[in-house]
C-alpha cells in the first residue's frame, strides 16, 4: 500500500492516441516488426514524489479476424511523469489505440514551508 504523508493531493488526467497504423501500414496493423508503442508523458505540474498512475484503454480498433492481444502499462514513473506503453504480440493486428491516464499523488500546499 503507498501511504501520503501529506494534507495536499493532487490527479492529474489525461488521454493520447497512441498509433493509427491502418492508414499508413504501420507495424501494429500489418503484425510486423517491433509491436511496442512508447510515448512519454510529462505531468503539467509535478508531483512531490512518484504518484500511482492507473492506464486503460479508451479506444481501439482491431482486426476481428485475429485474437485480441493487448498489455498497456505506465513504466518509469517519476514526480514528473512516465512512459505509458503499449504491446501486442502473435497475430494480432491493430489499426489504433487511443488510452487514457490517472496519476494521484502528493503534492505541495501553498502553506508548506520550504526549511532548507
């Protein structure tokens, strides 16, 4: 369990379509290649320390003729933000994926002291 040791939370949100590889052939549509979609996320205003970040799938468009494969994770989180990353695998092919994100997690209160 991650405990905040503070009396200021903050959340931040936030969605990004990741690929749409059906117009252009890409990877993640013809099933060839890498099958990883990285982007980098940085928060608008930091965190104090690294927040719990949760990701979901909001959109995607898939190949109905092929199984359905899918790992979205947030990797490398840090006060400032994260990698939210995208795989698929095996025969699966996927024309776009659009996910949103949540992060909540300390931050500092116009009242805190800076004591250095």
């Amino acid at each position: 369990m991650k405990r905040i040791s503070t009396t200021c939370v903050g959340i931040q949100q936030g969605t990004r379509v990741l690929f749409s590889d059906y117009a252009d052939g890409g990877q993640m549509w013809t099933g060839t290649g890498e099958r990883e979609s990285r982007h980098i996320v940085t928060f608008k205003e930091p965190f104090i320390a690294p927040p719990s970040v949760l990701v979901g799938i909001a959109m995607w468009d898939i190949d109905h003729r092929h199984n359905a494969r899918a790992d979205l994770v947030a990797e490398n989180i840090s006060a400032t933000g994260f990698h939210l990353v995208f795989r698929t695998w095996g025969d699966t092919r996927i024309a776009r994926v659009r996910a949103d994100w949540t992060a909540l997690g300390p931050v500092r209160d116009e009242d805190d002291w800076d004591v250095a």
